[in-house]
C-alpha cells in the first residue's frame, strides 16, 4: 500500500488524523510524488476539465485502481451532483445485492366466478408485483407488440378456459405511490422514457403511433395505433408532400395525464411508416386492455360482460418473469427508466413490506451502506435518476463500481452495462480508440448534465473504476461527451499495470 493509498483510507475513516498527517508531511516537504505516468495524466485531465467552454460548469471526476483502491485522480469527488441516469448503477447494485440474481416477479391469474365447462362465468383477475418484462424487449425485440402476453393464451386454453364472460381485471394495488417518479418535469411525461410505473404493466407503459404516409401528396397520413386496443386516441393530421421532398417533419403531444395525443407535420409519400412511442397514463388500465386483445386474437372470448358472478375465486396459474440476472442488461444498456422505478418499488415490496418509494429508498440505502457507502454522499428521489432531485457524489458512485468488483456476482453486474463502441448507450461513442470494446459504462444525460461511470482496461492490465459526473452545461453535447470520451481513451492507454 503506497503513502497516496493509505492517505485515501484515512480521509475516509478519520478525517482530522488524516489532514493534520498530510499537512505535516506536505510542511516538511515529505508528500509522496505521483509515478510519471500518473502525474501526466493527472495533468491531461486537469487541462481537458479547464476548457473554456466548461468555465461555468461543475465537474466530479474519480478514477482509482479497482484491483487495489489506489487513487489516481480526484476533481471535487465528494461534491453533491446530479447524476442523471449514473443514478441507476446504485438501483442494480441496490437490487442485486438484496434481491439476488435468481429473483423473479411473479403474477398471479385468477378465475373470478364460477366455470361452466369452458365458460368462465366471471372476471379474469390479474394480480401483479411489477413484473417489467411483459415487453417487446424482452420477448426478442419482437415487432409483434404482444408477443410477450401470448404464451398466457395456452395456458389459459389448457386450464380450459376459451370464453371469460366478464372482463379482464388488474390489480395493481401491490405498489402504493404514485405512478411517477418524484421531480420528474411535467413536459417529459409524455415521453417513453417517463413512462409511469406500476405492479401491473405492460410493455413499459409506452404504446406506438404509426404514422402512414398517403401514396399521393396532398392526402392526410394514416394513423394506426399499436397494440391495436391500446387507450389512446388520435387528433390531427399530418400532411403527406410529394416523394421527393424527403421530409419527415412530426409533432405530437399527449394531454397531461390524459388518453389524448395530437400528432401534426409532414411526411413524403413512398417513405416508410414513422412510429411515436407515447407513454400510457395508467399503467393497469394499459395492461387489462393488451392481455383482453392478446386473449381475444387467441380464440378466448372476452364478453365483458358487467355484473357477471364473482364469487369464486380460484388461482389458474402463476407467471413468473425471467430473472433478474436477465433483467439487468435490459435496465443498464438502453438506460431503461421504468424498470429502475420498478426496482426500487419492488426493493421496498421484498425487503420493507410495503410498495412505495420511502420503503424502496430505505432498502437502497441498507444495501448501499453493506457495499461501504457513505449514507450522507447521495441523496435518491427516484431509481432512474430522471428526477432533478437526485444528487449524489461521484465517489459515491465510484464506492459502488468497486465494491460491486469485489462481489461473486460481479460477472452479472459487469456483462449488463454499455460495451463501448458496442451496444446500449455507448454504441456509437468511444469507436476506433483503445476504449471500444473494453470500457464499460453506465451514461447518464438529461439537460446540463452529463455523466460517465464504470470499467476500463488499461493497456497494463490494470482494471479501473472511473466516474465523470458535469453539471451546469452550456457547452454542445459534442463537446462534452468528446472531453468524457477523450478521458476514458486517456486511462485505456496507460502501460502501468496492476501493483
């Protein structure tokens, strides 16, 4: 353990011991130099951090050895930052740390009423604890928007059930807050990525518009809706231009916490059809009316009929979702808002008892405290990060990546993140460098603010843990995100190896 290493340690434990035996050894002229190769990159970054364009920004930066704890950098670390979706690293660790990697979600279908041979004289009850995975992802990124809902139809048609006289019914009472996150910004809520959340949902509470051009200028666009009974209706039109134009000009908005949705623009004809992904406002309602279709383009009747006989119930089966082994890359890769929230609300349900936000907040905070991070270093309003009230240190996040190194389960944690120059988030960054294909990174971007935290290899073999946390951006996104990735480039190519 070097001086530098052992100085770090006792920052953490005994902050007054360990600045009066700094101070002392920097008077006598005693303070540990940095190898060459770290007093130049120390210098590189200091020089990417001071670029004019960043003069009224607020940047943490950590980068430390993941195979021994040594610090190679620090820029303002212990700073209070919004994290944007960097947030969700603390979610998975959070989730896998108390949850396990075999945990599944299960829910439950009931028969509400008496059977009649294959006649089920009541409603068919649905019981849910937040399975996210009834989705198009993860049913194989299927175009098919009810793919995932199918294999209910044969074993519904194999408990011998082909007609449901009542209606289909969710209950969603298992998750008790809100659908929506807290701080999240009322203009995102139409958007996919602020879809809300429940204990039943359905492919991530979001819905298409697919938008048709006509085959001749001058005639309105068609608009279907996906799946086809989805609760949503449409309003406008969009005006479709001749072939050559190349347009593909659309604007739509979603009344606040309503069903309605304007669409308008243009579109050339002979283009492919345009899809708008819009989040639904009642996560059960979404879900009872897709499993209703499912079932119906399955041979089951659906009747809906009001007042039929409910007073038997009995359990026909029980769903159970991939694990969340399985689930993890889904969150992590493509910054899957919906189902941190439904982590941290399922984190309260498993280990508080009670669905809601505090309870899931105080399970994050039990498992983030076992993983040795500080309590006062992050302050959590949600599981995605989405909401501007989260702020958190970027050592605090840089605790997690090390403490989540040093897990069995690591592998799990390490294989869902972003691969650089690869897939998720970071496909298209990092291309052609030392990084591609070798770092691995949780982004996180919301408006003037952009983060970058995980895993690099350096050209030495060492592994390290680095977090990039700006805020108060003015600059173009370009410029940001070049700066982060030049950094990121910068540690892939140190010759030192592991010590």
């Amino acid at each position: 353990m070097n001086l530098l290493h052992f100085g770090r340690i006792l920052t953490r434990t005994l902050p007054g011991l360990a600045a009066a035996l700094l101070a002392g050894c920097a008077a006598r002229g005693t303070m540990p130099r940095l190898a060459p190769e770290e007093a130049a990159l120390a210098a590189s970054l200091d020089s990417t951090l001071a670029n004019p364009a960043f003069a009224r920004s607020s940047w943490g930066v950590v980068v430390e050895s993941a195979d021994d704890g040594r610090v190679l950098y620090r820029h303002d670390a212990g700073k209070l930052l919004v994290p944007a979706s960097s947030a969700k690293l603390l979610t998975a660790a959070a989730a896998l740390a108390r949850l396990g990697a075999d945990f599944r979600w299960t829910t439950t279908v009931l028969a509400r009423g008496k059977r009649r041979g294959d006649t089920l004289a009541g409603d068919l009850l649905v019981a849910g604890h937040g399975d996210p995975t009834l989705a198009v992802d993860a049913a194989g990124d299927s175009l098919d928007p009810l793919r995932s809902l199918r294999p209910w139809v044969d074993s519904l048609t194999a408990h011998g059930v082909r007609v449901v006289r009542g209606r289909v019914v969710g209950d969603g009472s298992a998750f008790t807050d809100p659908p929506l996150g807290r701080g999240w910004a009322w203009d995102d809520l139409a958007a996919d990525y602020a879809a809300p959340v429940g204990a039943l949902q359905f492919n991530e509470s979001t819905a298409w518009i697919e938008v048709t051009p006509a085959p001749a200028a001058g005639a309105p666009a068609r608009f279907l809706i996906q799946p086809f009974d989805a609760p949503l209706r449409v309003y406008g039109t969009v005006t479709t231009v001749s072939a050559d134009s190349n347009v593909a000009h659309l604007i739509w908005s979603r009344a606040p916490f309503g069903d309605s949705v304007t669409v308008g623009g243009r579109l050339s004809a002979g283009r492919a059809p345009e899809r708008l992904p819009v989040s639904m406002p009642d996560p059960v309602r979404y879900f009872e009316t897709a499993l209703t279709e499912a079932l119906t383009d399955g041979g089951i009747g659906v009747l809906g009929a009001m007042g039929a006989d409910t007073t038997v119930t009995d359990t026909l089966f029980t769903w159970r979702s991939p694990p969340l082994s399985a689930v993890l890359p889904l969150l992590l890769k493509p910054s899957q808002n919906q189902i941190a929230e439904t982590l941290l609300l399922t984190l309260g349900l498993e280990a508080k008892g009670a669905g809601s936000v505090d309870s899931g907040r105080a399970a994050i905070r039990d498992a983030l405290t076992q993983l040795g991070v500080a309590p006062d270093s992050y302050v959590l309003a949600d599981g995605s990060g989405l909401s501007r009230y989260d702020d958190v240190a970027p050592e605090a996040i840089a605790a997690v990546l090390e403490a989540m190194y040093h897990r069995p389960d690591f592998q799990i944690f390490y294989d869902a993140l972003p691969v650089a120059g690869v897939d998720g988030t970071l496909a298209t960054r990092l291309l052609g460098t030392a990084a591609a294909g070798n770092a691995r990174a949780k982004t996180g971007s919301m408006t003037g603010v952009r983060s970058l935290s995980g895993y690099v290899r350096t050209a030495g073999g060492e592994t390290l843990v680095f977090v990039i946390v700006a805020n108060g951006l003015t600059a173009p996104r370009r410029v940001v995100e070049a700066a982060q990735d030049g950094i990121v480039t910068r540690l892939a190519g140190l010759a030192g190896g592991s010590r």
